[in-house]
C-alpha cells in the first residue's frame, strides 16, 4: 500500500491515453555568427574535398579573370589599326593575325576556366550531400536517444518540420550559396590584383564600395534574421496544426467544427505570411542598396578612366579592361548580398535543427548492464515516486510485488495513474524516488533493449505500419516462421478473418491501417505480443476495440498466454479482470485497495463503488 495521496496529474506522454501536454516551439535563437560557425564545422570531416574545391575554384576564377586582360590587348590592336589608318601611317591597319591569336587564347581560357568550373561544383555538391546526409543521422539517432518527456512538450507537426523542412532548408543553402560565395570571394580577389596592377588608383575607388557594403549587409541581415526564425517557427506550428487536423478529420467532421480549424488555419497562414513577408521585404532590400553602390562605382571608374585616357597615362583597353574588372568586382558582391536571404532563412533553419540536437537526452545505459540469473517475471516497486512536473506530485511512496506467474489487474478512474505505473516498468520515464526490480535486478542496472526485450505491450491505441500483416506479426519476433506466426494468430483469432481476405497474410495493411476494422487491428495487436512470447505481458485496455463474442474468445486467448507469466492488466470494464490474482484499485497515484475480485466486493469500498456503477440497474 501507498501512502500520502497526489494531486491531479499532468495530461500523460503519448503512451498514455490523454493528450499530450504541447508547448509552443522554441523560439530563442542564437546569432547568426554563432550558428553560421556551427553549421560550417560540420563541414570538418570533408576538409580534403574541400581542400579540392578550393583548388579548382581557384584555377577556374584564375583562367576567368585573365580573361578581360587579354581582351584589353584585342582592344589596343582594332585602335591602333583604326587610328593609324586615320592618320595615314605607313603600314598602318588592324593586324588581325595578331587579333585571332589573342581571341584565341581568351576562348581558351574561359574554356578552361568553365571546365574548371563544372568539377569544382560537382565535387561541391557531393559534399554539400555527404554532410546533409550525415546530420540527417545525427537527427535520426538523436530521436531515438530523447526521453518521452521531449516528445510529451513537442507538437508532432513542428518535430517533423524540423526533421524534414529545415533539413531540407539547410542543404539548398549549402548547395546554392557555398560555391557561389566562394566563387565570389576568389572572384574578388583575383580582380582586385588584377585592378591594382592595371590602376591602383582606379582600384582604390572600387573599393570604396566595400565597407559601405559590409555595413549594408550587417544592418539589414540582423534585422532579417529575426523575420526568417519567425518564419520557420510558424511554419511548423502551421504545419502541426495541419497534422492535427488530418488525422482528426473524421472527428472534425461529427463535431461540425471545420469553421473552428479553417479559423486557426487561417489565422497560422496569416501569421506565416507576415512572418515570410517580413523577412523578404527586409532581406530584399540589400540587393538595390548593392545595385545603387555599384552604379556609383561606375560612374566614378568611367569619368575618372576618361580622363586618363585623355592624359594619356593610360590606353582605351586598359580603361575598358578596367570597367570589365569593376563589374566583376561589384557583382560577387551584389551576388552576396541576393544571397542574404537564403543565408539568413538556413542559418535560422540550422538553428532550429541544433535546438533539437542540444536537447538533454535520456540517461544511457549503464556500461555494466546485467541479466536476471532467472527470468521469472517477479516485479516490485519499492517507494516509488514519480511526477511529471515537480509541482504536481503524482505517485508517492509506492510499494507493491507481482509474483512471477500472477495477473495484476489495475482500476481506477481516468488520472488515476494506472498508465504511468506501467509505463514505469518500462522505464519511458525515470523515477523521482525508489526503485522498480525486475527479477531482483534494478531496472535501472538494465540495457532498456534488454528490458524491454522482456516484456510484451498490447495498447488500447493500436499501432501497425505500412506492411503486410505478416510483418506486422512478425515485428515482435524477427526471423519468426511461417509455423509460429500461423500458430498465434491462430491462438488470438486473427487468422479466421485474415483467411477471408483476398490475399490473406499477405495483404497489404496501408499507413492508416484503414483497410481493416478497429477491432481486427486490435487482434493483429494481440497476437503480435502472443508472438513475441515475452516474461512480463502488459495489457492496457487490449479488448476495448473489440466485440463481446470476439472478446470473449481472446480472453481466453489471453488466459494461455498469460498462464507462464506475469501480467498487468489495465481494465475500465471489470468484467474482465474478475479471474486476476490481485487487482489494484488506484486514486490520485495511490493504491487504496488491492485483493482479488470478492475480497474486494466484501469491502464495499471504492472497488464496490466502481463495479455497482457498472453493473447495478439505474434507479429512477
């Protein structure tokens, strides 16, 4: 028996059958800086592909930016021909000999360059997948290290907006802006000596446009970056609202509430388009503001080019050798700037998926994990205490023992905390205080595969995946034969309607499962868990979903499967528990009474008042 009663408990994790307790999205948002940084370290790994990338990169913007040099000299040559013939110079003309050979190396190297070009992006592009693949692990594997507390404060739209959309956000990022920035930068670069070596002073006043550009950028990024996490934490609350209400369509439906959903449909894409709004319009801005800085550069590199052209200090191709430079220096950096947004909706993507890789995870497992000497199936909790929040104690002080071979009923009223005691057992959640023994070993001191390896789990919330109901069987034991997986669902009577279907245990059951009844689900369920033969059979609720005959069958379905080993049996109809060795009666996380059915009835206590309210006639 336990002692001191709890308060109301909070709505219980997904294993239960109350709504999970959901919190808005995170919303706090580390700089751009920060996560920029983090997201590139990911890119460690592939340092020698990278290495490669650059190498070509630099190759390619080489042979590029030779280009408007040579040019300049194809230039000099149809000017001096022209101005000579109209001077009337011996010999004078255009020597086009000379002009194909210089054309000619210009097509050789854009050529070059351009080829240069498509392996450097291609070797991009498989490492841009390589790492996307790879943090889509991470991802995966950090699903299944988070406790179910996580799960419990996380709407499943907005997981999976994280898990899908800002991954996939981020790697049209990296794919779009990596070789793009880095062909900007050593754009820049290579145009800058080239610009210094034809005019340092021309060169100076191209770059008078750098610092008012990086300013530029600096204060209209800010500014973005709060509208693009504003972006994508309403994406996925509109995305888990949509969820919400698909898989609750029929619901919506009876209860005539489509005005209600299309209202918060509404309201999330109202919130989603400002949002979206927002941070385009801002982002959208630094590409006129770069545009108007580079027209100015212009301008200010043909006057003052003119006027050198004219003192002679320098020739028409170098002038317009020079603009061809000035343009190629402007343009990586306006190019940059277009890119601001996307860089700014990744970065914000990036930081949603490392709040979700940052989440405190479950203890591990202990290093030195043992097994029962004997599997048995004997369970006993020793004080246990357990709450979700810790202002809201559920469970205090609780003791009990199941003997190997006995079936525990629990009863109680809905938050009573019948759910939660099993769910402990499977260890989805870990103990305030106390402890639970499987077999005289502390749950704690096991691998949770191996403890729940043990145990069998039938849910009033069936579950089966997109498969055959042959795999759906076998689930619970792979490598089961065709022999085994026919004998249990013979023993559970699934295999009498599975034999009236066209395809029989091959038919395929679709992700909803909608092509069987609830209550065939139900028996597929049960002989899943009758397959799997476990020590320890948890029961929640397993019959609700079928009809009486067919209940009545599986239940003694259910007294063979149960009579090796020890079971929890989780009832709201009593009727069906009045065969169980001991039945718990709880309220408020406390266990007030506990016997089998008639010394219960004798007692006229809280048992008694549950099973008239079932059983007795009403009285007018």
């Amino acid at each position: 028996m336990s002692t001191p009663t709890a308060t109301r408990r909070p709505p219980p994790g997904p294993i239960g059958r109350g709504f999970p307790g959901m919190q808005g999205p995170v919303s706090k948002a580390d700089d751009f800086g920060t996560s920029a940084k983090r997201l590139l370290r990911r890119l460690r790994p592939e340092r020698a592909s990278i290495a490669l990338v650059v190498t070509l990169g630099v190759v390619a913007v080489g042979f590029n930016v030779a280009g408007p040099k040579v040019l300049g000299h194809a230039t000099d040559i149809i000017f001096d021909g022209v101005i000579g013939r109209y001077r009337g110079l011996p010999d004078a003309g255009i020597d086009f000999g000379a002009l194909a050979t210089v054309l000619s190396w210009v097509l050789g190297l854009y050529l070059t360059s351009s080829l240069f070009s498509f392996a450097q992006g291609r070797l991009l592009n498989t490492v841009v997948q390589r790492v996307i693949y790879t943090l889509r692990e991470d991802v995966e594997a950090k699903l299944h290290r988070l406790p179910l507390r996580y799960f419990d404060g996380q709407p499943r739209g907005e997981l999976l907006s994280r898990v899908t959309n800002d991954i996939d956000n981020i790697s049209t990022t990296l794919q779009q802006t990596m070789s793009q920035l880095m062909i900007s930068v050593l754009t820049v670069i290579g145009v800058l000596v080239m610009m210094f070596t034809i005019s340092p002073l021309l060169a100076l006043i191209a770059l008078l446009v750098i610092p008012v550009s990086v300013y530029l950028t600096r204060v209209i990024g800010k500014r973005a970056q709060k509208q693009f996490i504003a972006q994508w934490k309403h994406t996925g609350q509109l995305n888990a609202h949509i969820e919400e209400s698909f898989t609750g369509h029929q619901l919506v439906k009876v209860f005539g509430r489509q005005k209600e959903s299309e209202e918060e449909f509404r309201k999330r894409n109202e919130e989603l388009y400002q949002a979206s709004s927002g941070a385009q319009f801002v982002s959208g801005l630094i590409m006129p503001s770069m545009m108007f800085l580079s027209n100015i550069s212009y301008v200010l590199i043909a006057v003052v080019g003119g006027l050198r052209i004219t003192s002679g200090t320098m020739t028409l191709g170098e002038v317009t050798a020079f603009i061809q430079y000035s343009r190629q220096f402007t343009q990586p950096l306006t190019q940059v700037a277009s890119m601001a947004n996307l860089l700014q909706s990744g970065v914000a993507s990036a930081e949603r998926v490392f709040e979700l890789l940052d989440a405190e995870e479950q203890e591990p497992d202990p290093a030195d994990a043992s097994l029962p000497a004997e599997r048995r199936g004997r369970v006993e909790f020793e004080d246990v205490s357990f709450s979700y929040r810790a202002e809201q104690p559920l469970i205090e002080n609780l003791s009990l023992v199941a003997e190997p071979g006995q079936t525990v009923a629990i009863v109680g009223p809905t938050g009573a905390g019948k759910t939660t005691l099993v769910n402990l057992i499977l260890r989805f959640y870990e103990l305030d205080a106390g402890r639970i023994t499987l077999d005289g070993v502390d749950i704690t001191a096991l691998k949770r595969e191996d403890l729940r390896s043990q145990i069998g789990m039938v849910l009033q919330d069936t579950w089966l995946f997109g498969g055959t109901i042959r795999d759906n069987l076998a689930y619970g034991k792979p490598g089961a034969t065709e022999e085994e997986i026919v004998a249990a669902a013979q023993a559970t009577y699934v295999d009498r309607f599975v034999r009236t279907l066209p395809d029989g245990y091959d038919t395929v059951i679709d992700e909803e499962a909608s092509n069987v009844s609830a209550g065939e689900k139900q028996l597929l369920t049960i002989a899943r868990a009758f397959l799997a033969s476990p020590s320890l059979l948890i029961l929640d609720e397993a019959t609700s979903s079928v009809d009486t005959r067919t209940e009545s069958l599986v239940q003694h379905a259910m007294a063979a499967l149960r009579s090796s080993r020890t079971s929890f049996v989780i009832a709201h109809r009593l009727s069906t528990i009045r065969d169980a060795d001991l039945i718990l009666v709880m309220e408020s996380g406390r266990i007030v009474e506990q016997g089998n059915h008639e010394q219960l009835l004798e007692q006229r206590g809280a048992y008694h008042r549950l099973y008239s309210a079932q059983f007795a006639a009403p009285v007018e």
